[in-house]
C-alpha cells in the first residue's frame, strides 16, 4: 500500500483533526444553505488559499454538497498547470489528512487511465489545490473514496471532466466533482495592476474581473471561463474549474448557484489582494 504524506506546512491548514474540526465547525455557525437552494448537488468550485483565507468558503461549498444521497467517490481537480500540460493523476493508494487517511479509488484510476492520457502527479510537487481541500473531504465525506486530478487550462480539462463521468456513468459509481482554483490575483505582489491600487481597483476586480469569470462558471461555459482567465488573468486554476463543470454537466447539473463571493482584502487589506468563489452545481 502506497501513501501520499502532507506536504503543505500548518499554516494552510491545521496539522491536529481536533483543531481542523473546530475550525470547520466555525465557518458554519450561523449559516445554513438556503431552503430554496436545497438540492442534490452533482459538484462546485471551491478556492484554495489556506484556510484562513478561503476555509471558511470552501468549508460551505462542501457542506452543501453533503446534502445530496450518498455518493461513492469526490473527485477534486486542482489546477496550477500550463494549457499544454497534460492532465495529472494521483496515483498512490491512500492519501494523509488530519482526520486519518482517505483511500484513493484505484479501480477508478485504472479504467480512467486506460481512456485518456495523463501522467503521474508527483507526491512532492507542493501544490496546494487539491491538498487543502483533503481535511474537508474526509470530514464531510468520510466514507467517500477520493480521484485526486490536475487539469490543465484548455479544452483538454473538458476531455478529463466528461471522461469523469463517462466512466462513472459506465461503472455505476455515484460521484461529486469539485473544481480548485482562486480568482484574480491582483496587486504588485503578482504583477498585475492594471487599475493602479486602492479601493477603486479592489471594486474593478470584484464587479468587473471576477464577475466574467464567475459569470461563465455559473452558466457553465467551458470554453468561455478559460478563454477568460487567459485574456483577462481572472483565474489561477482556470483548467480546474473547467474539468468540475464537464463533468456535471455530462451528469446533468444545468447551472451554478454562487453561494458567495469574497476577497483576502476584507480579511487583510493591502495593496494585493485575491478573489475567491463558492459555486454548487
């Protein structure tokens, strides 16, 4: 048996299952998923900045999830690659989270593996979009096995969702699929300021950068989201959000609600800042 350790230090996320567990439990208090939202969720988009930034957002996202019936297997795409990278696959058998281990489904890895190309995703690449989310899936879901994936920011994020759900669909197993990615990263720590600094740039962002990018999720555009994190550099992990949408598109979610919409600013205000969503499908 192969297992996947943590790589990412505390500050993502707590190392102790009793301090994940009552940090979780305070991003619900006071909150609840609106009646007239109630239904079975086939999927969303979480962020993925450490939890002190974005946990309390995802934290609802899957939480809302977990009102659907039973489901065999979350599938989470995280991101962080280039359009001509190839898709990337977790391929150990059991992956470490604070809560215990959650077990990675191999059979599925192996039929999806034997549809589409990818290659092995690195048990020491470091990268915080999938492994963030881990407490969270084994706290909501702890008898869910996981298919931990890295899309790429192109069509070929598409192909990766839909082969999901054809091989889902195909082997009878009951899925939700979660895409992981952050939105405009603005400000001189990135590079990127085309509105200068200050309030003026932070509602430019948010009504304007964001808002496109957020807009295509909801109404699950594919083609369109990715061309607008590319034109516009609305989203670092365009590819994730991407494959998450193929996939319950395919499984029949018809469109988004956005459960809602923040940025680091109003936790930390300065001059660079990041933009983030919870979407249920």
């Amino acid at each position: 048996m192969t297992r996947r350790q943590r790589t990412l230090p505390r500050g993502w996320y707590p190392y102790d299952g009793k301090d994940c567990k009552r940090e979780i439990e305070s991003y619900l208090e006071g909150w609840s998923f609106s009646q007239s939202q109630s239904v079975e969720g086939l999927g969303g988009i979480v962020p993925h900045a450490g939890w002190y930034f974005s946990g309390k957002l995802a934290t609802r996202v899957f939480h809302s999830l977990k009102l659907r019936r039973k489901v065999d297997l979350v599938v989470l795409y995280g991101g962080h690659l280039s359009p001509d990278h190839p898709p990337l696959i977790v391929m150990e058998d059991k992956w470490e989270t604070p809560f215990g281990d959650i077990e990675i489904h191999t059979d599925f890895v192996k039929s999806l593996t034997k549809k589409i190309d990818t290659k092995k995703e690195s048990p020491q690449s470091g990268d915080n979009t999938m492994e963030v989310q881990l407490a969270m899936v084994k706290y909501f879901f702890p008898e869910s096995k996981l298919l931990a994936l890295r899309s790429p920011s192109s069509l070929r994020a598409k192909e990766l969702g839909e082969s999901v759900a054809e091989v889902a669909q195909k082997e009878g197993i009951s899925i939700l699929a979660v895409g992981s990615t952050d939105l405009t990263h603005y400000g001189p720590n990135y590079g990127f300021m085309p509105k200068g600094v200050g309030p003026k740039a932070v509602e430019w962002v948010k009504k304007e950068n964001d808002k496109g990018f957020v807009d295509r999720a909801m109404g699950m555009d594919i083609e369109g989201l990715l061309e607008h994190a590319e034109e516009h550099d609305s989203a670092c992990s365009a590819g994730a959000a991407a494959s998450a949408v193929a996939t319950c598109r395919a499984l029949g979610a018809k469109k988004g609600v956005l459960l809602d919409y923040y940025t680091s600013y109003e936790i930390m205000p300065d001059d660079s800042f990041v933009g983030y969503a919870g979407i249920v499908y």
